[in-house]
C-alpha cells in the first residue's frame, strides 16, 4: 500500500469516528486500523483542522462541512474544549449512535451514568 493510500485511508478513518458514522472498536478491528488523530487522547481543535485541510485539499467539501460543526460544537475559535453539559431530562430519549457516548434526543447532550 502506497503513503497516499494509507494517509486517506487514516482520514477517512478519523472523519468517520468524529462524525459518529463508525465506532472505533469497528475500524479498531478492521483490516486498516490507521487514524489521523491518536484515538487514545482527546481530540484537539488542530487535529480536525488538519484532517479539514486534507479534505479541502482533495475537495470533498461535504466532509469539511460535517467536520467544522463538529469543531465548532466540541471547540471555541481559540481552540478551547467547551464544557458539554450533561442531559438533565427527567425521562431521557435516545437512539443508538455509532460511538461510545449516549445523546439524548430530546436535548442533544450527553446522557452519562454517574455511580452514588
């Protein structure tokens, strides 16, 4: 495999995780577990502005769309993590998603179990 082919391959990867179109543990378990992000960490803001780049760079404008409200949903301008609040529904709603977080249909937040 070429270093063109795993670099896309890396970014397609990150772009499905943030965008919650896949979970990690599936492309974890796939042939090609290769991220642009180190999966391990949190995030950061200059993460997702490189893999943006790289998508403005081959011009699928759709995927620089869905991720810049990612980062804007996760981030300030100066790249500051937002504090995300916790659902505070008396009766949560929720789907499934493809990722490791619940969010509740109702309000959009989190909905995160925390032991008395």
């Amino acid at each position: 495999m070429k270093d063109r082919q795993i670099t896309h391959i890396g970014m397609i990867n990150s772009y499905n995780i943030l965008t919650r179109k896949a979970r990690i543990i599936d492309v974890i378990e796939s042939s090609i577990p290769i991220f642009a992000h180190i999966v391990d960490e949190s995030i950061r803001k200059s993460d997702i502005d490189l893999i943006i780049g790289y998508f403005e760079m081959i011009e699928e404008y759709e995927k620089c769309i869905e991720l810049k409200c990612v980062s804007q949903t996760l981030f300030y301008d100066n790249g500051e993590p937002k504090e995300m609040k916790q659902c505070e529904c008396i009766m949560p709603s929720y789907a499934p998603k493809y990722d490791d977080v619940m969010i509740c249909c109702n309000c959009n937040k989190p909905i995160i179990y925390e032991r008395v």
